[in-house]
C-alpha cells in the first residue's frame, strides 16, 4: 500500500513536470500563432494559416482530453461541430472552413483555455515536481553541500531554515521529507485539479449540448424519413419480385393444370409431359419465394444472430473472405437486420466495383458499441456520395443513430467502417 502510495506520488510529480512544460510552451506557442494568423485574415493569408493552426490547437486539446482521462480519470467531451462531408475544394473551401471554424464557439473557448492553461494551469502543474525537487534539495543540503555556499556568502534560506550549520543542514533535510511526503500525497490531486481546470472550458456547454441535442433531433428526422423511402422502395420491390416471379409461374402452373385435367383422358403423355413442366414450375417458385424471404430477413439471421450470417455471406462470395467474429451476445433484430444488410452490400461493392480478390471483415462488440469493418484489396476511389450503394448503407445506419466511415485511397486498399450503438443480450 505504502509503494503503491509512493509510486502514484512520484509518477504525478513527473506528469506535473511534462504539464508544467507543455502547459507553458504549447500554450504559448499556438496562442501567439493562432492571434497572428487571425489578425492576418484581413491580409487574405490567414484564410490559409487560420485552419491549420486552430487544428493544431484542437489536436493540442484533444491529446489534453486523453491525459485527463487516462491520468485523472477526467471525461472531457468533445464540444466541436461537425464538418460537412463533401467540402468544397480550392480557395472557396478554403475560405468556408475557415469561416466555419470562427463561428463554432468551441475554438474561442480552446483559446481561453490557453490562456488558462499557460498561467493557472501552469501554476497548478509545476507544483507536484517542486515539491519532490525541493525535497531533494534539502537531501542534498545536507549531504554538505551548504558548507560550500555558507562560505561564499552566509548560507541559504530553505523555507524558514537559515541553513549556516550541519545541524540547520539536517533540519532542512527533514522539512524536505515533510514535503515529499506531502506530495506523494497531494500530488495525484493536484494533476487531477490541472485536468478539471481544464475541463471548465474544453467541455461542452449547456448551450452547445442544447445545439448538439437539436441537430441529433434533426438527423434522427432525417433518418426517420430515410427509413420510411427505405421501406417503401423495399416494399415495392417484394411486390414486383413477387409479381414478375413467383405470381407469375404459379399462374402457368394452374393453367398447365387446368390443361392436363382436360386432356388427361385424351392424350395421357402429353398430361405427362406437362405435369412434369409444372413440377418444375412450382420447384421454380419456390426457390424464388426463399430467396425473397433470405432478402427480406435470412433464416440464418434469426436463428443464429449475426456473427453466423455474416460467416454464410462470405461463404458465397467468388473471392476469399476472412470473416473474424467477436460478438458475447445478440443485438436487438433490428440492429442485427441493418449490419447484415450494410455488411452484405459492402461485400457486393467489393466484389463487383472494386475488383477485390481478397476481403476481410471483422465484427466486434465494444463500449457499447456494435463496430464492423471490412477491408478489400480492390482499387479503391470509393466515397460516400449521392446514388453510391455507400450512401444507401450510411442512411440505413443512421437510422439507429450509427455512423459510417470509408477509408479508400486510389489503387486501395479500401476499408468501410461502421459502428452502431446497442447493448448486447
């Protein structure tokens, strides 16, 4: 208990030592640029500079958001809007994304923020390693090395202690214990102050959690509407496939019937030869009628969840899939339906646009998170974009508030990532 004491006293000393130094100098540095690039927009340059420095200082942000976390366990939001898309390209977009990024309220707090965190924050942080610094001061004090300054002068104050003998020495050294004790004890609180300090500003607002709430409302309206056009195209398609199919062939075979009960007297081998015709006629149909059922909800999804179907997909497929699953439990059906689809029509674009001859899909369950990925080693050049099949899966997606992301180079390989949130049974 006492290590384990010691050892989080001292490893905060030295995460207050790099805070210290990165509250200071990184504050400083892209506070001073980030001023300077916006001054310059009226000079037309800092149309250019302004979004790449407020990257850096969000990038400076985000890594600040890790620390917090993985250090003080201290949540930090993100509080940025999102970008669009499909931004334009060249000088008009150049200019837009820089507007964008002036109006969200979050960059002028991440400016406050350096400013905080290059004075109080500071402030905050280089305490923990002064403490044990100054700690070992008075070990080294006396150690003799206050002779040598008592000589040259007329010794040194440390703290309270006028240090002119071994003996004011040796009492400089425990009031030095005093204070590595204290820091092994306060240290870890005073990183954890750094980061809330921290949070007062990097956090959302409530005005930006009310914003980021309505375009949450607005987007689940989107989607809701997506879903319906979804269904009812889909409902459209069950009925054509079942008129220009399984309706049709059914219909000749009861005319092939009403045929062979006329002539089954008169001419027995041709009643033969067409109750054989509609044999094959109600085979046919019925391997219609299950494809249509696989198409609407596969038996093999209901029975056997996800994990399973997707394995049965890339059975299918004419090229090679590697199919890695690691799903403890079932998702709602619904959320299981989506996957499969979006997962199914990820494979059929892989296959038959990027000309892939080697696929690898993997689905795993994490932090409440359903998160599929399939790779191809096709020529990549795909992107989300009105009429793309990708569209279609992102709107199929977005209908259970998931997100989809498509990392795909020309000459690839491409890689379409989607997650969901569920819970699993």
């Amino acid at each position: 208990m006492k290590s384990s004491r010691v050892g989080r006293g001292l490893l905060a000393g030295a995460r207050g030592l790099y805070l210290a130094i990165v509250s200071l100098a990184g504050s400083i540095v892209l506070f001073v640029l980030a001023v300077v690039s916006i001054a310059l927009i009226l000079l037309g340059i800092g149309v250019f500079t302004t979004p790449v420095v407020l990257a850096a200082v969000r990038r400076f942000a985000t890594l600040t958001r890790w620390q917090a976390g993985q250090w003080a366990d201290v949540r930090i939001p993100l509080p940025y809007r999102e970008e669009p898309k499909n931004p334009r390209r060249g000088v008009v977009g150049q200019v837009e994304r820089c507007s964008r990024l002036l109006k969200d309220p979050a960059t002028w707090r991440d400016l406050e923020w350096l400013l905080v965190n290059m004075t109080l924050g500071f402030v905050i942080a280089v305490i923990p390693p002064a403490l044990i610094g100054y700690a070992a001061h008075g070990w080294v004090l006396a150690l003799g090395v206050w002779k040598p300054i008592y000589e040259a002068g007329n010794g040194e104050w440390f703290a309270f202690i006028h240090v002119t003998s071994q003996s004011s020495a040796n009492a400089a050294a425990a009031l030095g214990t005093g204070f590595l004790v204290l820091g092994l004890f306060v240290n870890p609180l005073l990183v954890r102050a750094h980061f809330l300090l921290a949070r007062t500003l990097l956090a959302p607002t409530a005005s930006m959690r009310e914003r980021e709430l309505a375009l949450r409302v607005d987007r689940l309206e989107e989607t809701r509407h997506d879903a319906v056009d979804t269904s009812a195209a889909e409902l459209r398609r069950i009925e054509r496939d079942l008129h220009d199919g399984a309706q049709a062939r059914l219909v000749a075979m009861g005319m092939d019937l009403g045929t062979i009960e006329a002539i089954v007297e008169k001419n027995p081998a041709k009643a033969k030869e067409m109750i054989a015709k509609a044999r094959q006629n109600s085979g046919e149909a019925l391997n219609e009628l299950r494809d249509l059922v696989r198409g609407i909800h596969p038996p093999v999804l209901a029975e056997r969840g996800l994990g399973d179907a997707v394995r049965a997909l890339a059975l299918r497929l004419p090229v090679r899939t590697d199919v890695d699953v690691e799903l403890p439990g079932r998702a709602d059906a619904s959320v299981e339906s989506a996957a499969y689809f979006a997962v199914s029509e990820t494979l059929t674009n892989a296959v038959k646009y990027a000309e892939a001859d080697r696929i690898w899909v993997d689905v795993h369950h994490a932090q409440g998170m359903l998160r599929i990925a399939v790779t191809d080693n096709g020529r990549g050049g795909a992107s989300i974009g009105a009429g793309s099949g990708l569209s279609g899966i992102e709107r199929r997606l977005g209908t259970f508030d998931g997100v989809l992301a498509v990392s795909s180079p020309v000459g690839g390989p491409t890689m379409v990532t989607m997650e969901i949130p569920c819970e699993l049974s």
